[in-house]
C-alpha cells in the first residue's frame, strides 16, 4: 500500500510481454518456484504529475523465488530501463536481493528536465519548474537496513554526481533559480561545491560537505531512526531580502484570503512539514552577507554563524547598518509552534 500511494497513478502503453512460471507443491512446509519475465517495447508511461511523459521507453525485468523458494533467495531485477524525458534520455538499472533483508543495487545517469517532473514535489506552492538537472554515474549498493541508521550507513557504497543547469522552481510565485551547482556522492559523504541560487530579490553561493545523507532521505515522519544531517558549509550572499525569503516557506495562502479555520489549518500544516525538516538538521553554516534588508531595516557586512541543532537554530554575528552597528546573539525554536 505504500508503493501504491505514490506510484499508484502510472499509467503506460506500448507492446507490453509478460512470460510467468509456477512449479511445485504448495503447503504449510513447501512453496512453489516461481520465475516471472515481463518487458515494454516502444512504451510511454505517464502520471497527472508529470508534465511531459516517459516515452520510447524499453526494459525488461524478472523476479525469481530463486533455489530455496522463499524471500531470502528472493531476486527483482530491471537490468536496463531507457527512456525520453522532453527529448532527454534517462537510463536506470536496478537489482534486489533477499525481499526480507533486501540488497540494492541501483544506477542511473540521464537529464530530467524540472519542467517534466515539478509536480512530483506534491507542492501546492510549486507551480512550475524549468532548466535540468543532470545525472551522471550514480549509483547506490548495499543492505536497505544499513541505509536507515546513521550507525551503519557507511556499510553503503554510493557514488556519482548531480549537475544543475539553470534548473529553477516557481514557489509560492517566486522563480528559486539554481544558476548552476555541482553535487558529488561518496559514500556517506556528500560534497557541494559552486552552488549559486538565485531568487526573491536574493543571491547565494553555498560550498560544504554534508553526511548521513541516507538516513535522512529514507527517514519517517517521526524520524523514529533519529537520523541528522550533519554539515559544515560557507554562505555568502552579495544580497538577501529576509522577507521574501521568510514568505517563500510559508503556506502559499494569505491571511484573509480564505475562512479563518482553512488557514489555521494550512498555516499548522506547512509549520509542521517545515519543523519536520529543520528536526533533521545538525551543523553549522559560516556565513558572510555584503547586503540585506527586513522590510524596512538595511544593513551590511554581516559576518558570522548559523547553527541548526535540535530543532533550535541559533544566531552569532554583527553588521553595520542604518548609519550604526549591532551585535546579533540569538536562538530560534523551531517547533510546531516556533
């Protein structure tokens, strides 16, 4: 059922080949052999949350019970899965091992265009999306379990790297642009480099080197792992408009716009997502911003730190502005109710 929820809306056409054998004594003690072949040729897949669909897409996959004809010798596999993204090739293999304890094998490499696949975010503030991002050798090996828990996640090979190219969203009528970024995975090991974002009257250049990326990506709501991004980057910004910055992580709605309880429920339900998030943060970020404004405050040459723990960021630095100077020492919590 959870596969379901998110997958459960593709549909595809094309010359579909199914080929399925079934051996052996079904019991309390013995189950059958199984060996199930299926494959697409000319194929288009498509979902109301993707703008353009998958098309010319061929593959083939195979599921086997294997000797012992039961989960642990369980193998699924999609040797080579091809296919068009607006004009642009996407190619993804995949294999797993022993459905109890499941090894994965994964590697993709191709271009997907944010235009194709903006509605896949599940946003109603995320109304649009252009320019790629690029996929280049990544690939992830070893045991699902491993991947959950920051204490093992080093048992886990990933690697590759993700090119951005121009590749912006439009967020609660805000263009975010990634002018250009380059992210490279080794292992537990995430490492950003030349990461320029553009938007709301803001400009940044972020640089650091992120771990436990895994268990964050695969974390629950709950985080019932406890998994945290831990991080040490560098910020700098030639400008930031805190406001606009601050009105693009809200509910998209303004107050007034709807009935009062409609917003409450809005509002609660974009803190809680936005708590969920920051619960996931452990680090630091060294930053230097030549000019910003809040509303009508304006300064510059702010230097100093951020730091995100438990769910608290906290705020150490000075700036000059408005013909003065300040000292800024502070601490946000960032709860449900912040």
């Amino acid at each position: 059922a959870q596969y379901l929820k998110d997958f459960g809306d593709l549909s595809s056409k094309g010359e579909f080949e199914f080929d399925a054998a079934i051996n052996g004594q079904l019991s309390d003690k013995e189950f059958p052999r199984i060996d199930v072949n299926i494959a697409l040729k000319d194929g288009k897949i498509s979902s109301p949350r993707l703008s353009h669909p998958l098309k010319d897409v061929s593959f083939s996959a195979n599921f086997t019970n294997g000797k012992s004809r039961n989960n642990t010798s369980s193998v699924f596999e999609i040797p080579n899965l091809k296919g068009y993204f607006n004009r642009e090739l996407i190619e993804v293999s995949l294999k797993v091992k022993n459905l109890d304890d499941p090894r994965i094998d994964f590697n993709s490499d191709g271009v997907i265009p944010l235009a194709s696949i903006y509605k896949m975010f599940n946003s109603s503030v995320v109304t649009d999306g252009r320019g790629e991002i690029e996929f280049k050798n990544l690939s992830l090996n070893g045991r699902y379990k491993d991947m959950l828990t920051t204490s093992r996640v080093s048992r886990v090979s990933l690697g590759g790297e993700i090119e951005f190219d121009d590749a912006g969203l439009e967020v609660n009528d805000e263009e975010i642009l990634i002018d250009r970024g380059n992210l490279v995975f080794k292992n537990n090991v995430l490492a950003v480099s030349d990461f320029k974002i553009d938007g709301v009257g803001s400009e940044v250049n972020l640089e650091g080197t992120f771990y436990n990326l895994l268990p964050v990506l695969f974390a629950d709501e709950k985080n019932s792992k406890n998994a945290e991004l831990r991080f040490q980057a560098n910020l700098n910004s030639p400008k930031m408009d805190l406001a606009r910055i601050v009105k693009l992580t809200g509910s998209g709605v303004e107050e007034g716009e709807v009935k009062r309880v409609v917003y409450d429920s809005l509002r609660e339900a974009n803190t809680q997502k936005r708590s969920q998030v920051v619960d996931l943060l452990k680090g630091t970020f060294e930053a230097t911003v030549e000019n910003f404004t809040y509303d009508k405050i304006e300064g510059q040459d702010f230097k100093g730190k951020l730091e995100f723990k438990n769910s608290q960021m906290s705020n150490e630095g000075s700036a000059k502005g408005m013909d003065g100077s300040f000292d800024l020492d502070g601490t946000a919590y960032l709860q449900n109710q912040p």
